[in-house]
C-alpha cells in the first residue's frame, strides 16, 4: 500500500514537471533556430567563428558570443563585435524574447533594422555602431522602455531623429554620430531625467537647440559637433544641467553671446565652441569653471581681450582662441594682450592664441611651463624680445609658432635645449643676429621656418650642425638678406626625408652643389634671386619626387641640362633671369607634369622645340626676352588650357598661327617687339577670356574683315 502511495506520487510530480520541460525545451529550440538564421544570413567570418562554433551538436549557451541566463536558460546577451561579420539581420532575431543586450558593433552588417526586434521588450543595451545599417532610425525604438543604452553611431541613417526616442524613460546614453541625419533635434530627448550622454556629432542636423524643460541632474556629456545647427543657445539651458561635464558644439553656425548660465556649470571639464558664429566678448565670470579642462572658441567672433581670469583656471590643459577678432581695436579704445599670469597654468599642454590681433610682449612666464606641447601665437602683432632662457624649462615642447608678428632680438641659443621640437616655425618677424648652431642639437626637428626676418650666419654654419636633425623635411630661411656665404657642400649631409629647401634672397653666392641630388625625397627647391654662378649641376635629375625648381634671379650660366627631363613629378620650373644659352631642350617635351614654364630674360637661341606642344597641361609660358627665333608652333593650339603667354622680346617670325584661338582660357597674350608678318586672325575676337593682348612692333596687318 505504501509503495502505490509512493508511486501515484511520483507519477504525479512526472505530470506536473512534464510540461516544465517541454516548455524549456521549446524556448532554447526557438532561441537555437534564431540564432542559426542569423548565420545564414552572414557571409561565411573571416575566421569562421560562426561556421565551426555555432553548430546543432554543441549546447546554444556554448556557442561564442552567446550567453544564457542562469533562472530560465534564455539567451540573455548576443555579442559579436569585431567579427569583421558582413551580412543583415534576420527578423529571427525577434524571437530572442529574454534577450538584454544585443552588442554587434564593428562589423559590416548592412540593410535596415528588422520591426520584429521590436518584440525584444528586455532589452537594455543596444549597440550597432560601426556598421552599414541605412534606411531611417526605426520610431519603433521608443516602444523599447528598457533600454539603457542606443549606440547607432557610425552607419548610413538617414532621415530625422524619431520624435518617440524621448519615450525611453531609462535611457542613459545615446550615440548616433557619424550617419546622415537630417532635421532638427526632437525636443523629446530632453525629457528623459535619466539621460547621461548624447552624442548626435557629425551629421545633418540643423535648426536650434532645444530648450530643455526640466532638470537633468544624470546629463554629462553632451556632442552636437559638426551638424548645422542655428540660432542662438537656449538663454536658460545650463541652469538645467548642474552637472555637465563636457559640451562640444564645434563646427556650425551658432549666433549670440555665450550664455551666462553657462558659468554655472561648475563641472563643466571641456567646453569646444569653435568654429561657429558666436561673438560679444569673453566673460570674467569664466573663472567659476575652476575644473575646466579643455577650452577651445576657435573661428568665431569674439572681440576684447581676454579676461585675465582665465589664469585661474589652474587645471586647465589646452586653450585655443584663434582665429577671433581679440585684440588691437582703436575704435573701441582696447588694447588685447595675453595676460600676464597666464603663466601660471602649469597644467597647459597647449596654448594656441593665433590671429588675434595681440599686442605687446610674450608673458616670459610661458616659457617656464614644463607641460607645454604647443604655443602658438602666430599672425598677431606681437613685439619685444624672447626670453635668453626659453628653451631651458620647456622639455615636453614639440610645435613652437611665433611668425607673422613684430618680435625682435636674437633667437636664444637655449631653444636647442627644448629637444623634443619637432616644428620650429619663426617666419616673418624681425629676429636679427646669427642663427644658433645648436639647432642641430634638436634631434626631433622636421620643420624649421625663419624665413623674412634679419638674421646672419658666418658661412651658413648652421647648415652643418642641422645635419645632426636625421628626420629634418622642410628647411626655409629665405629673405634673410644678411646670411650671405656659400652653400657648404656639407649640405648633401642634411636629411634623406628632406621635402623643401627654401633660401631664397639670402645674398648666397657660388655654385649649386651637386650634392642636392642626394635629397630623394625633396619636393621642392626655391634659391630665387640670389648669386649663384656657374651651371646648375646634373645630380638635380636624379631627384624624381621634384615638383618645384625655382633658380631664378640669379648668375647660372650655360645650357640646362638634358638630366631635368627626367624629372616626371616636375609641376613649376623657374629659370627667369639668369644667363642661360643655348637652345631650348627637346626634351622638356617629356615633361607632362608641367604646368608653369618660366625662361624669360636669358639668352636662349634657336626655336621653340615641337615638342614642346606635348605639355597640354602647360598654364603659364614665358620665353620673353631672349634670342629665340622661327616660326611659332603651328600646333600651338594644343596648349589649351594655358591662361598667359608671353613671348615678347624674340626674333620670332612668319604669321600668328591659326590654332591660337583654340586658346579659349588665355587671359594674357605678348608678341611684341619680335618679327611676326601677315595678317591677324580676325577670330582674336573670339577668345572671351583675353584681358591683355600686345602684338606692337611686329609687322603685322589688321585684323582680317575688319
């Protein structure tokens, strides 16, 4: 009797536990088979993760990227970001019905989103970003209430931000940057009190800011770069956002004045505000932003100085106010200058105030800030001495802009000590003095400008101490009239990655040294206006990257090498003014780069070669002022594009050929003073585009029917 009892029990609970089973069994069948779908609507990965993982012989909660929860076993999470996977999803997908967290980020998936993900109502975290998704962002969305996060960034969207996203009452973070969204943003999304992030940068989006209703005490971090977002900033809209850390609204076309409910964000880290069309000035209330870390009003309308204030800011890393209209306004009685205690920031990495109109002294001070990577005070009007000491207390300084300003004096030899400088950028001011030797000594330098200004170097010494500088690729020092010297032959020591030497009106005299031709990766030479004798050497053909050769205003003598036309890259070659003889190489027809040819005021003879009409990309010819002679090309014409020819000053002669008026872009046009004879094409007329025409004292008759 016991035994019966015992037995009717068991079978019982058998019963009772059966459809248990059955229905468990079901669920991860249907899981199983979504999953599979998915894979068949994935080409084969890469590295067949899916194709030797995902297989019917090993348990669903096995397979990679899958996991399952402990309670019901359920797929509760997909990952399968960074796959490199390229396929669309399956609507399958919708049957993972206890799925949270749905991850496929950087892959290749493509298409639009399938509706049956609606269906997911667990879910919590979505991130699709890095894909090919298009088609518009699903209103469908909204109806998932439990989503904590959307990542969609970096797809094809398109279309408006739905309006039904401001349902996601949980929502913490958003990110569609980086698609192609269009309209204006949905004042809904400002109504979720949960919102910690958005990020909408870099898309289409225009129209203004929203106002925000209520206070967002979770928001800190908001991204609306680079969109076109207009009208000014919400008057109110900080007092809702007392803990916002970081606002990036760079790059659109935002009006007013910076919104003084801004300094009460006393959170508030980074604050990027270029590149758009705010103006007033800048207020002193910027101290209260004492966490304030990255500061950057670039391209906009400001005007004033800047505040001194801003030296409190003492964790400040990086300031960049250029360019604005701070600085000299006669007009309104203010004088801008960079604050003295700025200094005081020994935080700063970097300083950028270009193109300011500042005025007076450099602050000695900024010298003396160890963390500083970059200062740039470029296109200012600067004045005063550099400190004798600059380079000592600067040992993480790798870009140093000071040109275009008035600053004067020597360059302090201590700058080499500053030995992580990588450019050195001086230009245009009136430094005066020799140039240190020790320049050399800052192995990292690639780019070195002390172009316009006064300088001095006896027998250009300074040449041989930057061939310590092994990763040294543009060198300018041109229009320092006081150098003077010759070129060292040490110069072919300087680096291999050198792309441009300029030195131009320097006084230099000599020869070209034929070590320039070790320079395989220079781009461009610019010795004009000089006094360089003798030929130019025939090692300069063996430079193939050269797109520039400018040796004009100088002594150089003899024919031009046959070498240069093996010069494929060349664009632009400058020869005016020089002594050179000869006839014209046949070869320059080989040239196809060519685009400006300038041989004028030498003593070149013979006739233009045919081939030179090879060169149909040919803008600007002049031959003027040497002993050429001949008929012009009779296939002239096929310089088509070629916009001013100026041939004056030759011995040219016979008639003006037809196909010149094939020239449609001519703008300017000198024949005179040569020997041209017969009639003047009546379709002259015809070339719309022509400003100057001088065809005097020539033996021409007019113009054909008129």
């Amino acid at each position: 009797m016991g035994n019966t009892l015992l037995y009717s029990a068991l079978l019982i609970l058998f019963h009772l536990s059966t459809p248990t089973f059955s229905m468990n069994l079901t669920s991860i069948l249907t899981d199983q088979s979504s999953l599979l779908a998915l894979k068949e609507f994935v080409t084969p990965d890469s590295e067949n993760i899916l194709a030797t993982n995902w297989s019917v012989s090993t348990p669903v909660c096995n397979w990679f990227g899958v996991t399952c929860g402990s309670r019901h076993h359920r797929v509760t999470s997909l990952n399968l970001s960074g796959l490199q996977l390229v396929g669309t999803l399956p609507p399958h997908l919708g049957n993972l019905s206890f799925l949270s967290i749905l991850s496929i980020k950087d892959n290749n998936f493509h298409g639009s989103l399938p509706v049956q993900l609606s269906n997911l109502q667990r879910l919590k975290h979505i991130d699709f970003g890095n894909n090919s998704f298009g088609g518009e962002i699903p209103t469908w969305l909204g109806s998932l209430t439990e989503l904590r996060l959307l990542y969609l960034h970096h797809n094809n969207f398109t279309g408006g931000i739905p309006f039904s996203l401001g349902c996601l009452s949980k929502l913490e973070k958003l990110s569609l940057y980086e698609n192609q969204i269009s309209g204006s943003i949905p004042s809904s999304i400002f109504n979720i009190s949960s919102l910690e992030g958005i990020d909408l940068s870099n898309n289409m989006l225009d129209g203004p800011i929203p106002f925000v209703p209520l206070d967002l005490l979770s928001l800190e971090f908001i991204n609306f770069n680079y969109n076109n977002l207009t009208g000014h900033v919400p008057r109110d809209l900080f007092d809702h956002l007392p803990n916002l850390k970081t606002l990036y609204l760079r790059g659109n076309m935002l009006v007013g004045r910076i919104p003084t409910s801004l300094f009460s964000c006393k959170k508030l880290q980074t604050l990027f505000l270029s590149v758009n069309r705010f103006e007033g000035s800048l207020s002193a209330e910027i101290e209260n932003l004492r966490m304030l870390q990255s500061f950057d009003i670039r391209q906009n309308h400001f005007e004033g100085q800047i505040p001194e204030q801003i030296a409190n800011l003492t964790l400040l890393r990086s300031i960049l106010i250029c360019p604005n209209f701070l600085g000299n306004y006669w007009w309104l009685n203010r004088i801008g200058t960079i604050p003295q205690l700025i200094g005081n920031l020994k935080n700063l990495e970097f300083l950028n105030l270009g193109s300011n109109n500042l005025v007076g002294p450099i602050p000695p001070a900024i010298f003396n800030t160890s963390t500083l990577q970059v200062i740039s005070l470029l296109q200012n009007q600067l004045s005063g001495s550099l400190p004798s000491t600059m380079g000592l207390w600067l040992p993480n300084l790798k870009y140093l802009y000071l040109g275009s300003n008035q600053l004067g004096g020597s360059i302090p030899k201590s700058i080499s000590n500053a030995s992580q400088l990588i450019f050195l950028d001086m230009p245009r001011n009136y430094f005066s003095g020799s140039i240190p030797d020790t320049l050399g000594d800052l192995r990292n330098l690639k780019k070195l400008n002390l172009e316009v200004n006064n300088l001095t170097s006896s027998r250009m010494s300074f040449l041989s101490s930057l061939t310590n500088c092994r990763g040294l690729e543009i060198m300018d020092f041109g229009n320092n009239r006081l150098i003077s010297g010759e070129l060292p032959r040490s110069v072919g020591n300087l680096s291999n990655s050198l792309q441009r030497f300029f030195a131009a009106r320097c006084n230099i005299r000599g020869s070209i040294p034929s070590e320039f031709g070790n320079f395989s990766s220079l781009i461009a030479i610019k010795l004009d206006d000089n006094k360089l004798t003798g030929m130019v050497p025939t090692t300069i053909g063996g430079l193939k990257e050269l797109q520039s050769l400018s040796l004009s205003g100088n002594k150089l003598e003899g024919r031009i090498p046959s070498e240069l036309c093996r010069l494929n890259k060349l664009g632009f070659l400058f020869l005016t003014n020089n002594k050179f003889s000869g006839p014209m190489p046949t070869c320059f027809g080989n040239l196809i780069s060519l685009r400006t040819l300038l041989l004028g005021s030498n003593m070149f003879s013979s006739s233009i070669p045919s081939t030179l009409t090879r060169l149909n990309g040919l803008l600007i010819l002049n031959l003027s002022s040497n002993s050429l002679s001949g008929p012009l090309p009779i296939d002239i014409g096929k310089w088509k594009v070629v916009n001013s020819m100026d041939l004056s000053n030759n011995q040219f002669s016979s008639d003006i050929p037809i196909g010149i008026t094939d020239l449609k872009d001519l703008t300017y046009f000198s024949l005179s003073n040569n020997r041209i004879t017969g009639s003047i094409p009546e379709s002259f007329g015809d070339l719309s585009n022509l400003d100057f025409l001088d065809l005097s004292r020539n033996n021409c008759w007019k113009i054909v029917g008129r």
